[in-house]
C-alpha cells in the first residue's frame, strides 16, 4: 500500500488561507481521520493528495515520489465522495467494473476482480441489481467496491457517510474500519464528526482554519489537548474552560501559612487551585491562565469533600445513563457573565437546583493553558 507525506502545503483561494503550512506523514496501513469545524481545510487538504487541487506551496510524497506534478490518474489513489454516487442506469456488477473498462481491462480480468470485490463486501447476491432497488447500506458499499476494484495505492475519502442515517452510520462506522483492516489500506478519512473520527481513526488530526492543530491517538487528542481549540472541539459536554489568575496566597491573606505558594484563583469566583510543584514550574512567568476540566473529572457530592469546594447547583439535566448538573461559580459583575461549572455524574445523583453541593477535580485530570498563545502549559 502506500506512505502519504505532505510538506509545508499551502492552498490560498484569493485572500483565503484554506491549508496553511501543512506538514503531516500518513504510514503505510494507517486510517487517519481529518477532523475539524466546516471550512477548516480538510477538504482542500484531500483534494491536494488526490491531485485535484494544486498547493501553491509544498510537496506531497507518495511511496516516497514527488507527486506534485501527477495527474489525479498517475497518483494510484482512489477518492470516494458519498458513497451514493453511482450511475443509476447500470447495474452493480457494471457500476463497479466501470474504472476497468475505462482502463480497458480483460473481460476475465474484470470479472475476476468485481467478484472478489463484491464477496469481500458481502454483495455477491446484488451484482444485477440497479441502485434503485439497493439500501443506504449497500448502495455505500457498492460505491466502495468500485473504488477498490483498482486496487489503489490508498484511499481517500471526504464524509462518505452524511447521507446515512444515524443507525446505518453506527454499523458502516464498524463495518469500513473492519474492511480498511482486512485491505491492509492506507485511508485517510474527512470527517466533522468527533464520534466517528474517535471510533475509527488510527491517529486524527485537527484542523482549525486551515492549520494542524494537533496529531495524535484518539486518546491523545482527548487526555492530552495541545491547545484551547482541540480541548473545546473534543468531547461532549465539552471541556470546561475558565480563565484564571496566578496569584500568591500570602498576597491575599497574610495569616496563611504556606510563604507565598502560587495558586489559580478562577477569575469572578471564590475557587483558589493549589497548584503542584511541577505546575508551577512549567507556568513560568505567564500568569493569565485557562483552567480545563472535563466534565467526568469533577466529583459532586452532597456530603462534605475534604479540601473540596462549595457551591449552589444552577441546573440539572438528566440524559438517561447520565446526569449534567451545572454549579453556579460566580458572576463576571462588569458583563453579567456568570461562571459555570459542568460535572458529569451518576443518574442517581439529583440535586435540586438552588443546593449546595461540594465538588472538587481530579488533580491528574486538569488542564492549564497559557491564556495568550492558548497553548497548553501543564
Ligand atoms: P466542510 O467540512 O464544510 O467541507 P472543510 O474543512 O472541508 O469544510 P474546505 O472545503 O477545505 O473546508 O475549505 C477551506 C476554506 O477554503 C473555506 O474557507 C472555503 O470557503 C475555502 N474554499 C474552498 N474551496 C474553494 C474554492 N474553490 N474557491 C474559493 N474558496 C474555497
């Protein structure tokens, strides 16, 4: 199969930075997801690998070869849009033997291979059957077959499954990871959904308008935010950010013992964060800070937490296999803003609005960002 390497590709529209200084190698074998927002790149950023779009700067590899000057044929690289684009008029055994006759291939040969195809994809049963008399489901695997009759170097696809419905989606999302496993192909996959990126990908990479945020692992990407963007994108309900301040303790109260031990006041509240040796040295001299926390990191409770916090529950939704329950921080007196918190927690536990409850983070689950570069700092 095939080794994608992008360097330093850049695609303007006009004034319009679509892919903006894109580095990224893609390995043999790999399915790699595209995630990010409507208009951040993904896109374009496919187009440029299938050579359908021509990067004003930077090269692609392909196996290593300078592909840049390739046409989208030369570049061995099967592009699959919606899976539902078939010709209607011919049959599944035409639709998907069609980029053979067009490459003119054997008679034998293409039989052969459009019934390897269609037993690997199950649809065997289908071959004379027009797409009007197939389902979602099989009118997406057919769309797939005739991308792999050509046996292609990789596969490139751009949100194959929009036209599914939510239950067929769940199913195809299992169903292509198990194939792309089986072909041994290296995918690339453009996605705006986290669910779908997170259940399939190898590694997802996050774009955010036109650059590469962060590369990772679905457990990377979610335990280990690089940025604010990446942080607030993944997850639902997603992350809580909140902006803080580095302050000294003995500043604000000088009985405190403790000679001046910097902690996170989270501006417009009462909550002051003692923060860990290793936080503090890696803060260094930024002191306006983002504090993240995930909602499945905040215990609640009704009874007391030791070294825990206090405060009033502002709302509860109870979703079933899961409560959010928001707290009431404080109020931002200048803007009106108030300061939420939203924990996660069992469905048994239900609050009334207006209690007191007490809370308190998982230490080894919170995030700190520097409030500028909105990088993360610890
Ligand atoms: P979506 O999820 O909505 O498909 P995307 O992340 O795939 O979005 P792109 O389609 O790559 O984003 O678009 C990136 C940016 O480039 C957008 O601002 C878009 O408007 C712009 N753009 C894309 N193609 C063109 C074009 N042919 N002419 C002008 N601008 C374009």
């Amino acid at each position: 199969m095939a080794e994608i390497k992008l360097e330093h590709i850049t695609k303007r529209f006009g004034d319009v930075v679509a892919v903006d200084d894109i580095n990224l190698e893609v390995h043999d074998q790999e399915f790699v997801v595209f995630l990010g927002p409507s208009g951040c790149g993904k896109t374009t950023t496919l187009r440029a690998i299938a050579g359908l779009e021509h990067p004003d700067e930077g090269d692609i590899f392909i196996d290593g070869k300078r592909v840049n000057a390739l046409s989208p044929a030369d570049r061995d690289i099967a592009f699959v849009f919606q899976f539902y684009a078939l010709y209607p008029h011919l049959t599944v055994y035409d639709n998907i033997a069609f980029p053979l006759k067009a490459v003119k291939a054997s008679k034998s040969e293409i039989q052969e291979r459009v019934r390897e195809v269609a037993t690997i994809l199950q649809i065997q049963e289908m071959l004379d059957r027009k797409p009007s008399h197939l389902s979602g489901g099989e009118m997406q695997r057919v769309a797939l077959g005739r991308a792999m009759v050509r046996r292609p170097k990789a596969f490139l696809m751009d949100e194959p499954m929009s036209n599914l419905d939510a239950k067929l989606r769940v199913d195809m999302r299992t169903e292509l990871k198990r194939l792309q496993h089986r072909l041994g192909a290296t995918t690339i996959f453009v996605t705006h959904d986290q669910v779908e990126a997170m259940s399939m990908a190898d590694r997802i990479v996050i774009m955010h308008q036109g650059s590469l945020q962060q590369i990772g692992t679905p457990h990377e990407v979610y335990n280990q935010p690089q940025t604010v963007f990446v942080a607030q994108f993944m997850g639902s309900p997603s992350m809580n950010l909140i902006d803080g301040t580095i302050q000294v303790q003995a500043a604000l109260n000088p009985d405190a013992t403790g000679g001046g031990q910097p902690a996170l006041h989270l501006n417009h509240t009462d909550i002051r964060i003692e923060l860990s040796a290793e936080q503090i040295s890696r803060i260094g001299q930024s002191d306006e800070i983002i504090f993240g926390v995930r909602p499945e990191h905040i215990v609640v409770s009704q009874e007391p937490i030791e070294k825990g916090f206090t405060a009033t529950v502002h709302l509860v939704e109870a979703l079933g296999s899961v409560n959010i329950i928001d707290i009431f921080l404080g109020e931002n007196s200048e803007t009106g803003d108030i300061v939420l918190l939203r924990a996660r927690t069992h469905p048994a536990f239900r609050p009334d609005v207006g209690q007191s409850v007490w809370f308190d983070f998982d230490a080894k689950q919170v995030h700190l960002f520097d409030r500028h570069t909105e990088q993360v700092i610890a």
